[in-house]
C-alpha cells in the first residue's frame, strides 16, 4: 500500500457521520495522518483510526450476566414448582424417607428443603424433586424388586 499522503483516499471514522466513511487526507504529521475531510459530509477533521478495526469488542458484563442467569432459573424453577403444585393440588403430601417409595408426581414433605414434588424417578432409587427454589436429587426406596 503506497504511503499515506495528503490527498489520498483514507477509511477514517467521521466525528460528524459517527461512521468509518473514506475521507480525503487534508494534512499529515510526519508519517502520521493528521486531518481528513469526510467526503459524505465534507467536514474536516482530526483523523480517527476506523472504528471498526480499532474498536476493541466490548467485555462480556460476565458477573452481572450469571447473577441474573441465576435469578432467572431460580424463578423458572419457583414458576415450575407452582404450576406442579396445582396441578397435584389434591394429592397428599408424603413425609419424606430413605424407605418410602415415591411415584412421578407425588408430593414430598422434606424435612430441610419442603414441600416439593417428584419430577422424574432416575432408576433404581433416585428422585428428582422440584422444590419451591431448587431442584434435588433424593434416594427413596426404589422400584419393586
Ligand atoms: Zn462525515
């Protein structure tokens, strides 16, 4: 690529059009281009390195991004419990127990997490309950042998 030069065609970011837009170099400094005229606008101005090479990506917001991601689940989680909830509204809730065995939809009273309800049975003896804030895995007694 020939040397920058006044005169020649140049990609500057425009200060007016708040694009990278070809400006006609008006002035340089040294080897450095100092001035460019916008040649959509017509105005003169500093040169500003094209945005689009210079501009570094902004940073992922990574911490702000999880919290909410966190708060998100926890409320999906909360919407789910309450849609399950109602619909098992008359079933009985069962105290929970390392012997009891417990089928898909049944209502558990857990002594440290609540009252939840069995979302999935993971054979042989576990369970996924969903509690009102978050999802566990419990054993239980298991399928009939
Ligand atoms: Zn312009």
């Amino acid at each position: 690529m020939a040397k920058a030069a006044v005169a020649q065609e140049t990609l500057s970011y425009c200060t007016s059009c708040k694009i990278d837009l070809a400006h006609l170099i008006v002035a340089m400094k040294g080897d450095q281009i100092a001035k460019v005229e916008c040649k959509t606008c017509k105005k003169i101005h500093a040169y500003k390195a094209p945005k689009g090479v210079t501009e570094v990506a902004p940073k992922k917001k990574r911490a702000s991004k999880k919290a909410s991601d966190e708060a998100q689940s926890a409320s999906t989680i909360e919407a789910e419990w309450e849609k399950l909830m109602n619909a098992h509204k008359e079933a009985p809730f069962k105290p929970y127990g390392l012997k009891s065995k417990f089928a898909l939809g049944d209502k558990i009273k857990h002594p440290n997490f609540g009252e939840g309800i069995v979302g999935k049975l993971i054979y042989p003896n576990k369970l996924e309950v969903i509690f009102r804030t978050d999802i566990k895995v419990l054993i239980h007694g298991g399928a009939p042998n």
